[in-house]
C-alpha cells in the first residue's frame, strides 16, 4: 500500500516521495501508515466521503467499510523492468502496457516510466532526453492515479496557475536560478493536458504565461551570467509560446465577440456565421497545439532545460574570480537586479 505526495523543491519537477508498506491483503489499512499520515488521508476524504462512494454505485451498501475508502478505478498492467547503470548512476526503466479502467470505461496505457534509483539526476534526463529524439516519444504530464481520476469522474484536466514557490529566506542564487526554473516548467508541462483538451482557454493561457515567466526570469539572470544558453532557451520558449499563441487569439476573439457585440442580438445570422466561422478556426489551431505538444522536440526542450539545471550549467561561463556571486543570498541579487 503506498501514500504518494509531492517531493521536496531540490527534488525536481518530476520529483515525488512516498510512504509504502506491505499488508496482509487488498483492503487498506492506513494506521500502516503511521498516525500522522493516516490523521491527514482520514482530513481529505472525510470532506468528501460520498463522492468517493458514488463511484462505485453496484457496491452494496454491506460492503462498504466505515472509512469511506472504495476502489475509484484500477491501472491493469503488464511491467517489464530493467536497470541502467552508469557508473555510481542506476535508473530503472519500466516498460508498462495495459489498460486503466473505471465505471466500465477504459483507457489504454502504453508507457516508459524512468526513476532514479541512485546518483546523478542529469543522466536521467539526459537518458529521457534520447528515448524522446531516437524514439520518438514525448512526456506524459498526468500520472496513472491522475488519469484514472479523471475516468472516474468523466471530469475534464484543469488549468494550472502559477504558484508562489515555497523557498528558504535563506535560499542563494544558485539554487534560486534552478529553482525558478523548475516552477516554470513545472506550470508548463501541467497544463499541457488542458491545451490538448481544448475545452477551456485557460489551458493555453496558463502554459503561453508559465513561458512568459521563464523567458523573463532567464533574461534576468543573463544579464549576471552570461550563460548562453539562457539565450538558446529563451528563444526555444519564445517559439513555443508563438507557436500557441493563434489559439489563445481565437479564444480572446470569441469571448469578446459573446460578451460584447452578441449580447445586443444574439440572433443576428451575421454573428452565427462568424462565430462558426471563428470556431473553425479555433479548432484548428488547437490541432496545431496537439501536434506541437506531441512533437519529442517540445519534450526535449523540457528536458534538455532541465538537465541543464540539475548540473548548473551557468557555472561553467564564470571565471573563479566571478563564482562567489552564485552563493550570495537570492534576496540580494534580486533586490540589486530589480
């Protein structure tokens, strides 16, 4: 039985923990947990313990336990496992195939999964980075417990606004720039299954923002350290975010066409036929977006930015003389830059 939650921020954007322990058969037991945790999972699903009966509404009420806890869906899958090993590096590659299943719905489940067992964090993105261009794969933002979530609630993906990063006063410059890194990826990779969906504009909105950040905090610190590839980065999100940017136009276009012009005569043939006519246009684009975000180029870019970060590769432009700045507090080096 294992209790998953978000790493800490030196663990990376793809970092989380987990507590697992083994019990004797499939019905949960979280006091295995230890009290502090199992005081925190009785909290979440104490708010809302009916919904997580109702999506299992064959269950007869005999069989339901006292706690609330009902199987929401299950991941049904075949793993075949192996171990890289470069140097004091071991990442386990698991090759996963099945289905995930839920209110007799199902959803194929063909995946790689990567995890760094021990050493160097860079390897492993860089070893991701080669899967994507040789062949031909591309991230999958959501976990298995995400997607199976969203089955089970016939629920949409949501946008994710940016967060404020939860940082030491004490924190320096060079794990500053790491960190700042690692939030803006972290908002841009999430929201790539709310712009796939094309539901909602927020999606796209969220994701084009998530690359505005990052290209303004990366032209901050070039003007200290004159990484180029701080430059080379910047230009890859700038093209990215350019690339989305005719979807969040039609998005902006129609909402201001409803709220404005329409609400005089909603009837108007002329409206109808530019609203389908702008509608059109807008699909388009978001099939634009799908193929940009299935591209390995768009994965690498992530990739490749981030392994960047896990070896600080902006040490590397300063001299011995120039490195101290990278271990003055962040606080100072913002309040002089700003």
């Amino acid at each position: 039985m294992t209790v998953k939650f978000p790493a800490s921020l030196s663990a990376g954007m793809f970092g989380r923990d987990e507590i697992e322990v083994r019990i004797p058969s499939a019905k949960p037991d979280i006091e295995k947990f230890g009290s502090d945790v199992a005081a925190r999972i009785r909290q979440i699903i104490g708010q809302k313990p009916s919904r997580i009966l109702n999506q299992i509404p064959d269950k007869p009420q005999s069989e339901r336990p006292d706690d609330g806890i009902m199987p929401a869906f299950a991941t049904v899958f075949k793993r075949r496992t192996g171990m890289l090993i470069d140097g004091i590096t071991r990442i386990e590659l698991a090759l996963d195939s099945g289905t995930i299943e839920a209110s007799g719905k199902k959803q194929s489940l063909d995946e790689i999964e990567l995890e760094l067992k021990e050493g160097n964090e860079t390897t492993l993105y860089e070893l991701a980075s080669v899967l994507a261009r040789e062949g031909g794969l591309r991230l999958s933002p959501m976990t298995k417990a995400q997607r199976g979530s969203l089955l089970a609630t016939n629920a949409s993906p949501g946008a994710c606004k940016a967060s404020v990063p939860e940082l030491p006063p004490s924190i320096v410059l060079d794990d500053f720039i790491a960190a700042v890194i690692n939030q803006c990826l972290g908002q841009f990779v999430a929201n790539w299954p709310a712009a796939e969906a094309g539901i909602k504009p927020e999606g796209v909105h969220q994701a084009r923002v998530s690359l505005r950040r990052l290209r303004a905090m990366l032209g901050l610190f070039i003007k200290t350290i004159p990484a180029p590839e701080f430059r080379i980065f910047m230009a890859e999100a700038k093209q990215i975010a350019n690339a989305m940017g005719p979807a969040r136009d039609w998005d902006v276009f129609i909402e201001m066409l409803k709220k404005g012009p329409m609400t005089v005569n909603p009837q108007d043939k002329g409206f109808q036929i530019l609203l389908a006519a702008a509608s059109e246009r807008r699909e388009q684009s978001y099939n634009n977006i799908r193929k940009l975000l299935s591209d390995p180029v768009t994965t690498c870019f992530v990739l490749d930015l981030r392994a960047f970060a896990a070896r600080r590769g902006w040490r590397y432009v300063l001299s011995g003389a120039e490195l101290p700045v990278l271990g003055e507090a962040a606080r100072t080096f913002c309040s002089r830059t700003m």
